[in-house]
C-alpha cells in the first residue's frame, strides 16, 4: 500500500493545510445497501436545510479552497473545488445521485463537512503519492476519457513515483485509474481542508468515514491526521 505526503513546498506555501488520510485494506464496494441510501438521501436533505440561501462562497471551508486555488493560479469559479462542486450540485439541482457503497460514503462526509473527500483506488499506483507542485511531464487520464492529458506547471496534483496523476488542481477532479468501482479492494482516503477550524472538522470527518466503512464495506484500516508538522503517513 502506497504512503501519502505533502512535499515541503507545499506546507510550505500552505502551512494551515490539514489532511485526514485513511489506508484501507480488503473492503468490498458493492452496490449502495437501503440503509446507507436512506442515511444518504438524509443528509443530504439537512445540509440543503443548513446552508439554505448562503452562497457557498460564503462557507468558510470553500471560501479557504477558494483562497488556496487561487494561491496556486488558478481561477476558484472556473474550477471549483471537489467539495463545492457537489455542494453547488445538491443546491442547484437538489440531490446527488447514488454511484456504490464507497463514492456515496466519500460524498455523504464531503457534504456534511464542505470538506473535498477523495477515494483513491490504488491498483495502479506506485510508490509514495506526494501532493506537490507539477513540472507539466505528468500524465493524467480524465474520467470516461483515455487520451493522456499533462497538468499545468505550478498547478498543485497528486502524482505516484512514476508521474501518474490521481487528482488535479489538489481537489478538483480525480483521474480515471484511481477512481473507485465495484470491484475496489483497497484505497487511500484524503479529506482535507485549509480553514481555522479544519483540524477539529477533518478529525471528526475521518471519525465519520471510519465508522460508516466498518459498516458497510468492512475491511481493515490506519488513519493519521497530517499537518505541516507532520506530513506524511
């Protein structure tokens, strides 16, 4: 199983990221059981109760994304971060659909924080995967599409050993060799955040998804809270 990290430009530049990451190991991820769709579909229907008709800008855990997207150039409104785009999608369009067991936990936590959840298959990773800045030689395949694609240089990704990108622009969109199907064993889990109180919301965050992944895809697990102090797992 592959460790994660942040490389040291980026505590660096971003000295308040705070990362949850769980290893998990030997779950199934089966089709979405009626007890965690009704908990899901439930969710959901609070967090459009809670936020009613504050803009997501104004949700201090997007508005610190959006600071740090543009930290790095890019343009937070052309490219939302992954948590704003399913808040923006559940506000907009009122729900989000059901995909499997892991992707609907990942999204169920995503929305109850505002935080970007990641679910990363690790098939095909090698190595350590390093959030860092890209050199633009890294390849990166889009879901449901096989051309290879290259980030921009100084954009922040996600990258294993041999260059393959898991996540671009940090929490924006996923690759399609890490998303997670039905045939998904094991993963590595990120939930991340940048705002005050993101270590306290990114702890209870992993508490959450520890829970609902012992319940409904079982397996074993090692999580660790990451700070700039304490950049890897």
């Amino acid at each position: 199983m592959p460790t994660f990290q942040y490389a040291p430009e980026i505590t660096r530049d971003f000295p308040q990221i705070v990362g949850g990451v769980i290893i998990a190991k030997g779950m199934t991820n089966p089709p979405t059981a009626d007890a965690l769709r009704q908990q899901y579909q439930a969710e959901q229907e609070a967090v459009k109760t809670r936020i009613g008709d504050t803009p997501l800008s104004e949700i201090e855990s997007l508005n610190a994304w959006r600071r740090a997207f543009s930290a790095f150039g890019v343009s937070p409104t052309q490219y939302r971060s992954a948590a704003e785009a399913l808040l923006r999608r559940l506000t907009k369009k009122g729900d989000i659909p059901s995909i499997n067991t892991l992707v609907d936990i990942g999204n169920m936590i995503s929305i109850r924080y505002a935080l970007p959840v990641a679910i990363v298959d690790t098939r095909q990773i090698a190595g350590v995967v390093t959030v860092h800045y890209s050199d633009g030689t890294e390849n990166y395949t889009e879901l449901g599409n096989e051309n290879v694609l290259h980030p921009e240089v100084g954009e922040v990704i996600f990258s294993d050993v041999n260059k393959m990108v898991i996540a671009r622009r940090w929490c924006w969109r996923q690759s399609e060799s890490s998303a997670a199907n039905e045939s998904t064993t094991d993963v590595f889990i990120t939930i991340e955040g940048h705002h005050d109180k993101a270590l306290t919301d990114v702890q209870a965050a992993v508490n959450d998804l520890l829970d609902l992944l012992k319940t409904y895809a079982g397996g074993t697990f090692q999580s660790a809270i990451l700070t700039a102090n304490h950049p890897v797992i």
